[in-house]
C-alpha cells in the first residue's frame, strides 16, 4: 500500500447516549479501506453540515439500508454528492459466497435505478455506465446548490483489495 493514499478524515459519529449529538473521531486511513457499516451516510449528512463539501461513496446494497435519508438531505438543503457503487447486490457478501463455491442468489438482488430513486426524492440523479461523463456531471453538480446521486455501474466480478484480503485469511479471522 502506498502511503500516497494514505489521509485523515473527520467523522461525526452519533453518541449512543444521546443520538442527537455528534463527536468528532479523526482516523487514519487508505482511501480504499474504509470499513463499511452501511453508515456512511449517518456520517456525512453530520459532516456535511459542519464542514460543507462533501462526496459519499457507498455501495447500493449499503445505500438501499437508509435509502429514507435521502428526505434528510432534502429537507435540510444539504449539499452531498452519492456515488452510489452498483453492483447489482450485496458485493462483500456474494464475493465471499462465491470465494467458498456457495449459492450468492440470496445476495444479488439486481441493479435498482437508484437515479430514479434520488429524483423521487427531490434530489438531482444520474446514472453513469461510461466514466467519461463524469467531469461534465461533476462541474453541473459543482454550479448548483442541491444533493445528487450518481448511479455508477461498476462490475460485480471485480473484488475490492479488502474483501480479497478477508477472504484469503478467512471468514471470522481477524
């Protein structure tokens, strides 16, 4: 690894005391590993509304456990770019399934047009299958004042460098 990729990032996290409050837990971390708690946007609407700009990456299984946050950021006019992964299912699951020879039916759930979803919501959505749209989506979405969502198809037979790690130790095996 790098330490090229190596960053710290500031995340407000809900105290379990009071879930309405926020501390702040600075980490270190290689931007390909952050852990995925099927939170991330828990953490970036609390970000967001502290420090202003802000891109979410997150998988469409992850994003589909909260999707009813999408209101939040409407109602609230914050501004967060999602990057939403999609790859058609619950990647770290079917990836780990399919490492030991077992059925990954019940993990693949299709690729939901979560575009669709976000302007169901009020919020701006596109879905990108060619990744040289994206710098002309990135300065519309720069130019105005809204959350939007990028539906990104990304490949379900590529697994990420943290679940071919996992995968190689074991299941469980830390």
């Amino acid at each position: 690894m790098g330490s090229d990729r190596k960053q710290a990032a500031v995340f407000l996290e809900p105290l379990d005391e009071r879930p309405d409050l926020f501390r702040r837990r600075r980490i270190e971390h290689d931007s390909r590993r952050l852990p995925s708690r099927k939170a991330g946007r828990h953490r970036s609407v609390g970000w967001q509304g502290s420090q202003g700009k802000i891109v979410l990456f997150e998988g469409d299984g992850g994003l589909l456990f909260n999707i009813q946050e999408l209101e939040t950021l409407k109602r609230q006019g914050l501004r967060i770019l999602i990057c939403a992964m999609n790859d058609g299912g619950y990647g770290s699951e079917f990836h780990k399934l399919r490492a030991d020879g077992l059925d990954d039916s019940l993990a693949v759930f299709g690729r939901p047009a979560l575009e669709n979803i976000a302007r169901g919501f009020g919020l701006r959505g596109h879905e990108i299958r060619d990744v040289s749209a994206i710098p002309k989506l990135f300065a519309d979405f720069a130019a105005q004042g809204d959350s939007e969502m990028w539906n990104i198809q990304i490949s379900d037979k590529v697994t990420a460098p943290v679940i071919r790690q996992t995968i190689k130790r074991g299941h469980g095996n830390m």
